[in-house]
C-alpha cells in the first residue's frame, strides 16, 4: 500500500498543524507594552500628514489650472482687462501680471511685486539650458517667504505674452492648536512653510525632514496615497513622546498633477503622554497552547487507535483469506464498521471451508468511525470556539488615547474645508464662465462651444448650461438639467436643488455679467462629491445637509441619498458643532455604546464663499475596533488562533471522512453483500490506500468462491 494513501496522511497533517497552531497561539499572545506609543496613534499621524498633503496638492493644482484656463479664456484681451477679470473672479493670488517674455517688458500689474528676473531666466536643467519657463515653481523671495509662481502662456496677440500669478505656499488646513506642529518642506528638506509650535531644528524634525525629503523621490504605489508616506517617535521628555507622521504631494504613475512635481512633503508632529499599561496575555497564550497540545496528541492517539490500526488489521486478515491460509478465525473488532466487516469475512472464511452462505447481520460492538470523528471535532471546536468568540473580548470599554479623538476632530475638519474650497472652486470656474459669455448676446454656437470645453476640463460636473430669468434652458452641455422648470435662477451661490429623490443635485450658480436674464449653471457630480469625502483610516465619513440628510458618503461604505444618519449619537453631534464657538470649527466625542465603541467627529462649513447658504456638516465615525490598540490586537490575534484550529480541524476532520470513513461504510456494506452469497457484484477499489487493499481481497475471495461454487456443476456434466 502507498505510503501516502488512506488515513495516514489526514491524521498525520492535523497532528503537524495542530502542533503548529499551539506554537503559533503561544507566541502571538505575548504581552502587549503600550508604552512605546499605541501603534494607532502613530498610524494617525501618518494619516492626518497624508491628508495634510492631498489638500495642498489639490490647492496647488487647483491655482495652476485655474490661471492656465484664464489664460485660454482671456485670450487676445487687453492686458489690463484680463488682470480685472481675473481679479473679479479669483482672489487667491497675491499678485498678477502680464509680461512681454521677448522684450522683459511688464505690460500690466495688481497686487505684490513678481519677481519677474525668475520668470525670464527660466529653469536650468541637467544640461545646463533653461527648461521650459512655462509651469509651477517655488521662489524664494528676500523677506524669507515662499511664493509659487504659476505661469501661462496668453495666446490671442501678435507677439507672446505671459500671464503670471503669485501665491503664497500655505500649511495645509488642519487645525494645529497649541501642541500640534506642521511643516512644509521641498525635496532638500528646507522648510517653506510651517504652523503651530516651533520644532524646526529640534533633532527628531531634522530627521523627519530627511526622511520625507527622500521618500518624496520614490514612485508612490497605484491605489494608495499619491507619494510617499510614513510616521515615526520623536524625542522622549519623562512620559511624553512625540509621534510624528509625515506624506510627499506626490502623484500617482499616470496621473496629471503638476504640483506633484515639486516635491513637497508635509510633516505633522504632536506630544503624546506615553500609557505604561500592559495587556498581559502571555499566560492565557501558554495555557492554550497547552492545552491544545495535550487535545493533538489525545485525538491523534484515539484516530491511530480506532481508525487507522483496525484498518491495517482489516488488510491483513482478508490478505490471509485471499491467499488461502483459512486455519485461524478472523479477529474481532470493537469498531461498528471494522466488527462488521470483521464478522463478514469470518462468514467467508467459513463458506472457503465449505459452508453456505448466511446472513451475518449488523455488529453492535463499539460506537462507529463517524462518532469517533465528531467527537474528536467536538473536542477541538471546544478549544477554537472560545479563541473565536469568547476569550479576550475587548469590549466597549477600552482605552482609547484622547489623541485618537482630536485626531479624527482634525481630520473631520480638513475633509469638512476639502469639500468646501472645491465647492467654492467650481462655483469660480462657472463664473469665469460666465465672464466668457458676457458683452452681449454670444452667438449659439460659440456658447455651446465654451460649455462643452468647460464640462470636458472640469470632472467634478454632471452638466453645464445656460438659463434665462424664467429657467428656460437656452444652451446646455452633459446630462439633462435639474434646476427647476419655470423657476428662476438662483443667486450668484452652490445651492442645493432638492432634498429627496435617488440622487442629490447640487449647482453652482453665476450670472452673465451685463446680461441680467441669463446664469451659467455647473451641476456637480454625485460621484464628485463623494470622491472629496473618502479618506483611508476616517472609518465611515458622510456629507449631510442642513436637515442632516445624507449627501455624499465615502466609497467604502455605500448610502442611500438623503437618509439619515446610522444612530442617534451623530444627529447630536451634528447638532453641537452646528453651536460650536470655539476657535476650532468641529467636535469629537468617544461614544460608547452595548458592546461596542466609536470615535465620532463632525465639522460644518466655515469660511464663507458661495456655500456659505448650504449649512452642511462632514460628520465621521470610526469604530474603536478598526484602531490599532493592544488590546484589539490582543482580540484578534486570540481569534486568529482560533480560526486556525477551527481551520485545521474542519479541514483535517473532513478530509478523514470523504477519503477513509465514507469508503470504511461502503466496505462493510460490500463485505456483509458478498457473505450473504452475492457472487456477480464484482467489487473494485476506488482508491489505492487501505480499504481499496480490503476491497481487492475481497474480490480474490468473491472469485475463489464462485469457482468453487462451479466446480460440483461441472462434474455432474
């Protein structure tokens, strides 16, 4: 018989993989020291720099894209005219103007002095010549500021012109506070920009700058943050630790961003009052593992004993029949299905010897193969049902940092400010649409032209198009309107345009200058809007309107538009931010619920602009069971060991039952058939192992028989 057939190799692999379950289950239930800070709080650092560098990126993209379409729009304007344009419908940039790049001529001038001998000269390359002067660039200016300047070449004039823009390079928008520090730093790890307590030439800040600087080198990974992104501990000062998190602005491979190529990072630090606390579970992981060890041996000993030893002894006894040697009776078995066919083959051993066939009947001796192996399946779900489902339990009383919960406040905010700049700048690309259209009754065609390239170049519409003073549509671009028939245009603002239905419909309102009956209409895409509010590590994240009904939720987790929010917990604190007044514009609680906890946060729109009407809220919920914390760790580490036992077991268990213990059935049902004188079954092994041995002797026997039975018939003839 081959080594590896029948029921050796199951009982052998759940041995060895019970053996190495209790290995695993002692060394992964180690005790767990937080003294050297929870690995969620530095996981949060992490999360809140890449968020910090995502916002800057789209702020600079933004500003880059938003002159070069000026630009394009304004195109063979007066020089004087496109810097009154621009300055009506954009006001981030410090200063604006126009140059003769030929000549170094400054044409036409607003706000702060450009350094215009930089715009000239261009860029050195690696070969020494001047790269292309159009683009981004950082600048640093005598005062010790930074500025980025954008340049965009202005088409439309016998000679080329360069229309010019000058903004300050801001810390991202998330809520320092006074023990919160944030910098910005280029791909040499110089600081451009920073907020909140000094730390720049603190030792631990030095080597995070390093480290962003290099990492902002590295090609970023498809489908997660777009550059390079980490955290790690600062100094040490008593039980206060620094946890430090920071990102490159980095772009994806494939994705257009130009600010991605300037190789800034963001880097966040915060104090952490380090918990000396232990989660001690080493002990309960040694007893486990112990005593799994004692269940492998015992069920292996009883599988050997009632499984595999009555099937080897099987095989010998029919060998011995089939080869002839019938002197000795075959040995009894305390096994139901090993006694059956046992008494079976003393049957055959009689009627070799010249008896009849009779019928042997069903053996009762001893509890069958199927019993023996759901008792010891038994005994092992004993042991994994517990580790699954019961020991260990972190429950809804945890400690959870207080960092946690300012952490989410702070992230709350920053996607709460991401969903309103980019609400506020589709609002400002609709009206230079409109400034486009004014001077006049545009020609039908033409208008239709700059609606198709404005929904073309903006991903963030569904449809834009123009309405007179009664909502009749006069021209449009993209999918069917939603604003209202027969009613009139809204203010110059982002209004919301129904509070029910399948899909929410947000617009974007401006009106034709000097045309009194005509607005330009951007409606923004659902799919836009939930783009702003997905952020990994923030746990489930809506956009909720004044009547706090679902907007937009985060992609992870799907919603149905204008519903309410999932407890009761979040409406009030929605409500609560709503009268929040201090200097922060959100609010975080740690609510504790039956059995379980979690980190809410939610922040209104602040600052103005054109949704200063809407009144919505981004509100977050993070389930403190997603953290990092010992003793969710704990948890799952004591499930995963009982998952692997519950694993080992089924699959070991089930797999002695279709090869061994289903064939062991069908044997003593064959060996009881071929007894009781059924000499025409020819019987066949399905498997080479040891009942297919059992079977194939039995065959030997079935042909000894029936030659036997021949030969008296034979004679008489």
């Amino acid at each position: 018989m081959p080594l590896l057939g029948g029921a050796r190799p199951p009982i052998a692999a759940l041995l060895a993989l019970l053996l190495a379950v209790a290995g695993t289950t002692a060394l992964v239930l180690g005790d767990r020291d937080r003294s050297a800070i929870d690995t969620a709080v530095l996981t949060s650092q992490q999360h809140v720099a890449e968020d910090g560098a995502l916002s800057l990126r789209a702020s600079l993209d933004e500003s880059i894209t938003d002159l070069q379409r000026a630009a394009a729009v304004y195109a063979g304007s007066d020089p004087d005219a496109v810097l009154d344009k621009l300055g009506k419908v954009y006001n981030k940039w410090r200063g604006t103007a126009v140059i003769d790049p030929a000549g170094g001529t400054l044409l036409a001038a607003r706000g702060e002095n450009i350094p215009l001998a930089t715009v000239l000269k261009g860029r050195t390359g690696k070969d020494g010549k001047d790269d292309d002067p159009l683009g981004p660039r950082l600048v640093k200016l005598p005062s010790g500021d930074t500025r980025m300047l954008v340049v965009a070449a202005l088409p439309g004039a016998a000679a080329p012109r360069f229309l010019v823009a000058s903004g300050t390079l801001n810390v991202p928008g998330i809520s320092s506070g006074e023990d919160r520090s944030l910098l910005v730093v280029d791909s040499a790890g110089t600081v451009l920009a920073s907020d909140g307590p000094s730390v720049a030439r603190k030792a631990w800040a030095k080597t995070a700058r390093k480290t962003a600087a290099a990492d902002s080198a590295k090609t970023p990974e498809a489908g997660g943050h777009p550059g390079a992104s980490g955290h790690l501990m600062g100094d040490k000062r008593g039980d206060v630790r620094t946890a430090v998190g920071y990102a490159a602005a980095g772009r994806l491979p494939g994705e257009s961003s130009a600010a991605g190529t300037l190789g800034l990072s963001v880097i966040t630090s915060v104090d952490v009052t380090e918990d000396p606390a232990v989660v001690r579970t080493q002990a309960f992981g040694l007893v486990a593992a112990g005593v799994l060890l004692v269940l492998a041996l015992l069920v292996g000993w009883v599988l050997l004993r009632t499984v595999q030893r009555p099937l080897l002894q099987l095989y010998l006894e029919s060998r011995r029949l089939a080869r002839g040697e019938l002197d000795r009776p075959v040995a009894r078995f305390k096994g139901r299905e090993a006694a059956r066919t046992a008494a079976a083959l003393e049957s055959l051993r009689r009627q070799l010897l010249g008896g009849r066939p009779t019928r042997t009947g069903r053996a009762r001796g001893g509890i069958g193969a199927t019993a023996t192996v759901l008792v010891c399946a038994v005994v092992l779900l004993a042991w994994a049902g517990p580790l699954l489902l019961l020991v260990n339990r972190a429950g809804s009383t945890v400690a959870v940092p207080q960092q946690l919960v300012d952490d989410q406040r702070r992230r709350t905010d920053t996607a709460s400010d991401r969903v309103r700049k980019a609400l506020n700048e589709g609002w400002a690309d609709v009206a230079s649409v409109a400034q486009t259209l004014a001077g006049g009754e545009a020609k039908e065609d033409a208008e239709k032209a700059v609606l198709d390239k404005t929904l073309r170049e903006h991903g963030r519409y569904r449809a834009v198009y123009v309405i007179d003073g009664q909502g009749k549509i006069l021209s449009r671009a993209g999918d069917s309107p939603r604003h209202p028939a027969g009613k009139p245009p809204r203010p110059d603002s982002v209004a919301q345009l129904n509070t029910s239905g399948k899909e929410p419909a947000v617009a974007a309102y401006a009106a034709v200058p000097g045309a009194k009956d005509r607005t330009v209409v951007g409606e923004y895409d659902p799919q836009f809007l939930i783009s702003l509010v997905t952020r990994p590590g923030l746990g489930q994240v809506w956009l909720i309107d004044k009547g706090h009904r679902i907007i937009a939720a985060d992609r992870g987790h799907g919603f149905r538009a204008f519903s309410k929010l999932p407890g009761g917990h979040l409406d009030d604190l929605a409500v609560t931010a709503r009268n929040h007044t201090t200097k922060t514009s959100g609010t975080a609680i740690l609510h504790r619920g039956d059995g379980s906890s979690d980190i809410a946060a939610a922040a209104p729109f602040t600052g103005g602009g054109a949704v200063k009407d809407l009144q919505w809220q981004v509100v977050s919920s993070q389930p403190t069971s997603w953290l990092e914390l010992p003793e969710y760790s704990a948890q799952r580490r004591t499930m995963l060991a009982g998952l692997l036992g519950l694993t080992a077991a089924v699959a070991c268990l089930g797999w002695l039952y279709i090869i061994v213990i289903r064939p062991l059935h069908a044997l003593a049902d064959r060996a009881e058939a071929l007894a009781g004188g059924d000499r025409k079954t020819v019987l066949f092994p399905q498997h080479h192992d040891e009942v297919g041995a059992v079977v194939r002797n039995l065959e030997l026997i079935r042909q000894r028989l029936r030659t036997s039975a021949e030969r008296p018939t034979a004679g008489r003839n």
